[in-house]
C-alpha cells in the first residue's frame, strides 16, 4: 500500500465522518462548519485524483461562498433544529 | 406502506446505480469521445488545458446557459432582498490583526483570482473558479471592514459587459465562421498566453461577469442582517 492510496483512504473516512456530523448535527452552525469541512477533504481528494479544475471550484464556493451564506441565512432564521 | 415504497425505490435505484458502475472500464486508459478529446484538442482548438477547450469550445453553448443560469439565480435574490433605502452592514469591525493583514491578502488574492480566469486555457481553472475566488477576497474585505463599500452601478455595468462581450463573440463565429461561438482567430503557438482563439476572451469575460455577480450578491446578503 503505497502512501498516496494510505492518504486517500484517511482522507475519505474523515469526508464520510464530517458528512455524517453535518446531518446529524442539531446545531445547525456546526453543521455547516461540518459542510465546509467536507469541502475541504473534498477538494484535496480532487485534487489527488487529478481534477485540479474541480478542486480549485470546490475550494472557492464550496469551502467559503456556501459557507458564508449559510451562515447568513442561519443568522436570520433559527439556530437549532428541533 | 411508505417505508416499504421508499425501501423499495432504494433498492431500485441502488441496483441500476451498481450496474452501470461496473459496467465502467476503470483503468483501462481512455476510450471513444475522452480519446478524442485528449488527442485532439491542441489541433482543434490551441488550448493546452483540455478541460477548458471542452468547456468553452467544444460545448461553449452550455457555458453561456451555466453563465444564464448564474445571472437568474443572483437577479432573483436581488429582487427578493430589494429594498429602497440604502442599507449599510451593520457588522462590527474586527480587531486589528485581521483588519492589516486582509488588508495585505486582499490584492493577493485578486491577483490570484485574475490569474486563474486569465490563464484559463493554460493552467487548472478557469472564468468561474477566478470569478469566485475574487468574490472570496471581497468577501474577506467585508467581513473585516465596516466602511468597505462596493459600487452596485459599476458592478452591473462590469456584469452587462462581460456577458454582452461572451455573446459577442458568439455572434462574430455565427458571421464570419459557420456556427455560433465559432473560433474566428489564430490559435498561435499552444502553451504561450496568447493562444487559443477565442478561449482566453471568452473567459476573461466570464471572471468578470462571475466575480461581479457573486460580490453583488454576498453585499446584499450581508446587507440584510440587523
């Protein structure tokens, strides 16, 4: 097992354990603090799979546009799910 | 009954989604039209970068409706958050530390944003990454500066420009080409930055309408929190 595929696999077991706290998170804002996480691995895995266009996208919307305007709009409705 | 349609539904589409995934020769180099591509987009089209020359050239049409899509979804949330008096952000500033050094970050990543969108057709990336990398830079203004103000006026003239700029373009193909959006200048020597026809404008166009449009938004965003 070469480093790179031990990389790929660590990375892709954090990306599912943020996914999942990111749904079942009832704070909302950690929530999407998991999201922009998931962004985040996501686009160092895109990157590795060499899908650099991709992961340049994923890392300027997905880690800061989205997050910033679900903070916004966290902000102006409810905080906790019920 | 609904659990056992939506179990259903699951095992459905699980199933197709599982065939045609194995049905995907994974790692055996690429074949029929990614061949093509790959092979053939210098010639064709001058661009070094294969995923521009496809995004731009090869299937340009769907980026002017991607780009389309873009300026409906940011004029719908315009007209949602319209409202008459000027609004200021009511954000605090943030400390010190933060204010200097996005000071010093902000050109920088302006200038890495121009960079992406300009050496689209060379490089990774493209109008939409740059585009969206400049608007993460204004962002960061915003987020640490009250007073940070964006001109709307000139924001939506940048926007009318760029767009009317891509469709331009499409129309000299269309007159003196065949068909719409048909490369009209000399390809040049691939790999240099002045190359590839009509690629590079096209995209520079695009940073532009994308960085305006998406910092227009997040302005009326951040505008609208008390």
């Amino acid at each position: 097992m070469s480093w790179l595929m031990i990389i790929v696999v660590v990375l892709s077991v954090v990306l599912i354990i943020a996914a999942l706290f990111a749904v079942y998170q009832k704070d909302l804002l950690l929530a999407v603090i998991g999201t922009s996480a998931v962004s985040v691995v996501l686009s160092v895995l895109f990157y590795i799979l060499q899908a650099p266009d991709v992961a340049l996208t994923e890392a300027a919307i997905g880690v800061a546009l989205t997050t910033i305007i679900f903070v916004i709009t966290i902000k102006k409705t409810k905080r906790f799910e019920e | 009954m609904r659990k056992v349609i939506a179990i259903l539904l699951l095992i459905i589409i699980g199933y197709y989604s599982i065939d045609t995934i194995l049905k995907i020769p994974f790692g055996e180099g690429v074949k029929g039209v990614g061949k093509h591509y790959l092979e053939s987009t210098i010639k064709e089209t001058g661009a070094v970068n294969s995923v521009t020359a496809i995004v731009v050239s090869y299937r340009g049409f769907d980026t002017l409706g991607e780009v389309t899509v873009l300026f409906l979804a940011a004029t719908g949330l315009g007209a949602i958050l319209y409202d008459k008096k000027g609004k200021k952000r009511s954000l605090q500033n943030a400390s010190l530390i933060v204010k200097t050094s996005s000071k010093i970050i902000y050109p920088l990543i302006a200038l890495l944003g121009a960079y992406v969108f300009v050496h689209g057709h060379l490089t990774p990336g493209g109008g939409f990454q740059g585009g969206a990398i400049i608007a993460t830079g204004v962002l960061l203004m915003f987020i640490s500066y009250r007073s940070f103000e964006t001109n709307h006026k000139a924001l939506s003239i940048i926007e009318s420009l760029a767009g009317m700029t891509f469709v331009t373009i499409g129309f000299a193909g269309l007159i003196y080409g065949t068909s719409f959006l048909q490369n009209i200048l000399p390809f040049g020597i691939p790999g240099e930055l002045f190359s590839a026809g009509i690629i590079p404008l096209i995209y520079v166009a695009v940073g532009f309408k994308v960085g305006a449009e998406l910092t227009a938004l997040l302005d009326n965003l951040l505008k609208t929190i008390k």
